[in-house]
C-alpha cells in the first residue's frame, strides 16, 4: 500500500534536486534527504532494531529529527517523538513504557544520557550529531518497507499533568490519510514553502514536515520564537508562502512586531491551530496580513492532528467556528446521557474517520474510554450550526463550576480578548467556600497599552452574564504554556492566589 515514507521516497526520485528541508545555512535536497534517511535506518539497525520495535527520537526541529523519523519508516520500526525539553524523570517513563529499543539523541543532552544510563542495556543510544552521511546523490532503490495500513508507524505522548503515560499510537493509514487531506484544502503543491516553527514531537507540527514532504515543497525549520522580527525577516528574505502557529505565536508576532514594515507578499496561506483563536485575534491577524489566506483548524492527537478546517471565505459569516470535518472523517455531538444532540445543542464531539488513532499503546482499557463503538470521544465540548459547522466550548475538563452554573473559559476569554490593549488572556476557576469555584482571568497587556481592571470588568459586565464576570482579574507577563503551545490551565490553577515570578499587578 501507499505510505508516507514510500510516497516521499517515490518524490526523492522524481525531484532528487528539489529542496526538501532548510536548516540555518543547510540546504537538504530531497536525494540527500532519502540517501540520509536510508544510511540512518542502517544504523538503526545495526543497534539491533527489528521491524515493529520503537526507536525514540529526542532532537530538536531540524533535519536530523527529520531524517531520524523516516529513517526509523525505512528500517521498519516505530518512531516515538519525545520532547526534547523533557528531564530524566520524564524521560525514563515514557521509555519503559514504549520499550524503546534505541534512543536517538544529540551527545550534549546530559538528560537522554541519564536516562539510558537508569534503564540500562536493553536501551541502545545513538548519538546523531556524531553521524557521518553519504556523499553524492545516488538514491538506494533497495530496502524500503511495505507497512500495512494499520501497523503502527508513530508513537506521541501527550501533554497530560497526572497518571501514567499516554502513548497516542498512529498507524502508516493515519498518518497517510490525514496529510492527504490536508494537502487538499490547502492546496498544497512543489512550489510551496514552509517555514516550521513547531516540535515534530507535536501532532501539528509533525503534519506540517508530512504534509509539504509529500507534495515534494520546501519545509524551512526554525527553532523558537525568541526572536519574532527574526522569524518575519527570514519571511521576507526566503520568500515563504506558508507559515503555520498557534494562537500565541500570531499574538506574539503582532505585539513584538510591525508586519506592515516587511514584504510579506510571497504568502499565500497561514493556518491556526493548537487551541481555541479569539476572534478578536483573528480580525487583528487578518488586518495586519490581508493578503495570506487564514485557515483556522481544530484537532487532536488521537486523531493524528486534523478534523476540521474553515474555509477562509466563511470567516466573516462563520466567526469562532472551527469549520466542517476534513476529507473521510465524520462529526457527531453526544449528549451527557449518550444521546445525539439537536442541532445548536452543545455535547461532547465525537469524531469517526481514517485519522483516529489504533489506541493508547498497550492500554486497553484508557483506550476503551476514548475510543467507543467506532468513534473517538474527544472530551471537548461544541455544537454543530445548521450548515454543518463546527463551534467549540472548551475542554469539559477545564469547565468552571460557579454555583449552580457551568462556564467554559473560552466564553470569558473571548469577551476580554475584544479589549485593545489585551494580547492574550486565560480564565480557570479557583476555590470558594461558597460558591464551589469564582472565576479568575489572567491577562497579558500589549507591551504599550495596557488596560486597567475597571475597563476589563466593565466590559465583561457589557458582554457576558453577571455569573460570568470574573471575580479576580490579575495581569501577567507571559501565559505558562506546554511545548506544544497550549494554556496550562493546571499550572495556573497551582499558583492561583500565590502567582511567585508569575503576576505583575492583581485586582481582588
């Protein structure tokens, strides 16, 4: 069958002198890319990798995470993506729990050195920046798999604050269908280019690199947002079409940087996921880069990244939407009791389609949770519009239960996100003795107009119903966030009150 890493080989063969991936001053063709990815495999299995067994991949963005990821594909192993920010003591769980055969990691990383060290000899290392490449551009025909439609081709844990660890497995029929998918609406084709700014460890991130290898585009990779001017100047300078963040990343390039001053007419396409976009972001993004179209999108790693996407034509007449179900997949909203619910009714959203994932690995029973006659319970909360679009509430976690009401953060984090002078704002629910939970904003300013707590409460006041205003406003330099760039709403619940290095100013 088809599979990424026969399609992308299939594309080193057609287009061997086509740039497949640009690191600092590093341009990788797709035939050095296919020649690297084949020598890896080789060394993979020189450390004794069989086929089906998993090779942890601890590199930060760049080729060589790239390249260790396809190289696993051609050994015939399963890759696992960890976070290269991750100390020992996460590491060692999450390699006990996938059996990891060979631990793929840079000689400077003190921590996969340590890990290695607790687990023991089972756990083979291979240190990447020691490895030497073939020269030339002969591409080996010889060697490449055949996986089946549901082998498992990818392992990501995900983000979650307490218990064991959850491995989303992804099987080469996941991973297929989802990039094809996405390479429709998007049109993606060979003259585009990318520049990459999320993990690969990340289900959004990891679409990305697929998603422009396998239409044989160009995917530039950058490290971090530290320097947001740097991002835009290489923009302007490399003249990229596409650019793909989360909501941070388009808030942060709007407060730090003045867009209108760069050429940015080479893009054609932005897109957005990784959490709920306020609309009000969404306005200041459009007017600040009119000419890229935005695709706002909505997914989930136990369905390998995409289910839905906005059509950027539905924006004005759609607004908050998250748009219609990607190619194959199939939405339905459940009710509390099981049962479907009415149009406009909010319920849980569950999902049916070629991405949702083959399970936790070896958990059964976490998986028969999530995973129920056929369709993938996602734990967020939404409804579906007349015409089939998509809104979401929010995680039925982080619901905040006020007295007898229930309240989705977005709701509160919408309203206050319309105020000028708000970059970014966060609501969770803290405790109190009488009402159960009141709720809390934490607000970042804009670096040079920041609103005051009177303005923020009296607009809540305007927009929202009184049990929904917050009860404490407190403003904060930066949102703590995982490394996929989502609000950690358990963290800030942990310093709710406390707030040491975090608060600037507090309104009780």
């Amino acid at each position: 069958m088809d599979s990424l890493p026969a399609l992308v080989g299939r594309m080193a063969r057609r287009s061997p002198a086509a740039v497949a991936l640009v690191e600092a001053d590093q341009r990788l063709s797709y035939a050095a890319f296919w020649q690297r990815a084949g020598a890896f495999a080789e060394h993979l299995r020189e450390r004794g990798l069989r086929p089906g067994e998993r090779a942890a991949i601890l590199l930060p963005n760049g080729s060589d995470a790239a390249v260790a990821i396809y190289g696993t594909w051609l050994a015939g192993g399963v890759a696992v993506s960890l976070n290269v920010q991750a100390r020992t003591r996460d590491l060692v769980p999450w390699l006990r729990h996938c059996e990891a055969r060979v631990l793929v990691h840079q000689a400077a990383h003190a921590d996969a050195v340590a890990a290695a060290q607790d687990i023991g000899p089972s756990l083979q290392c291979l240190v990447a920046d020691t490895l030497t490449w073939p020269s030339g551009e002969a591409i080996p025909e010889a060697g490449l798999p055949s996986p089946g439609e549901d082998d498992p081709a990818l392992i990501l844990y995900t983000s979650g604050t307490t218990g064991a660890p959850k491995g989303v497995t992804l099987s080469h029929g996941n991973l297929l269908a989802n990039a094809r998918a996405v390479v429709a609406y998007l049109q993606l084709c060979e003259r585009d280019s990318v520049l990459s700014v999320l993990p690969f460890y990340y289900a959004y991130g990891a679409s990305v690199l697929h998603t422009h290898l396998l239409v044989g585009a160009c995917v530039h990779l950058a490290d971090n947002l530290v320097f947001p001017h740097l991002l835009v100047e290489y923009l302007q300078r490399e003249r990229i079409t596409g650019f793909s963040g989360v909501p941070s990343t388009f808030a942060l390039l709007l407060d730090r940087v003045p867009l209108q001053d760069y050429d940015l007419s080479s893009l054609r396409y932005l897109t957005q996921a990784g959490g709920a976009m306020a609309p009000a972001l969404t306005r200041r993004l459009r007017l600040a880069l009119p000419g890229p179209r935005l695709f706002v999108m909505y997914g989930q790693t136990e369905a390998t990244s995409r289910i839905t996407w906005l059509p950027p034509e539905r924006l004005d007449d759609k607004p908050g939407s998250v748009g219609i179900p990607i190619e194959g997949v199939v939405l339905r909203i459940v009710r509390d009791d099981g049962a479907p619910a009415a149009q406009g009714e909010d319920g849980e959203v569950c999902v049916q389609g070629p991405g949702v994932m083959l399970g936790y690995w070896r958990d059964p029973v976490v998986t028969a949770k999530v995973l129920k006659d056929g369709w993938l319970h996602t734990g967020d909360v939404g409804r579906l519009d007349a015409d089939g679009f998509l809104f979401l509430d929010g995680r039925r976690s982080d619901m905040i239960k006020t007295g007898a009401h229930r309240v989705f953060p977005g709701d509160i984090e919408e309203a206050i996100a319309e105020l000028p002078g708000v970059s970014e704002v966060a609501a969770i629910g803290i405790d109190d003795e009488v009402l159960g939970q009141v709720i809390k904003a934490y607000v970042v300013p804009h670096p040079h107009a920041a609103p005051d707590v009177a303005a923020i409460r009296a607009h809540c006041r305007q927009r929202l119903a009184a049990y929904k205003v917050p009860r404490h406003i407190e403003f904060v330099d930066a949102l703590p966030r995982t490394a996929s760039g989502k609000i950690r709403r358990a963290a800030l619940a942990e310093v709710a009150g406390v707030s040491p290095g975090l608060a600037t100013s507090t309104s009780p």
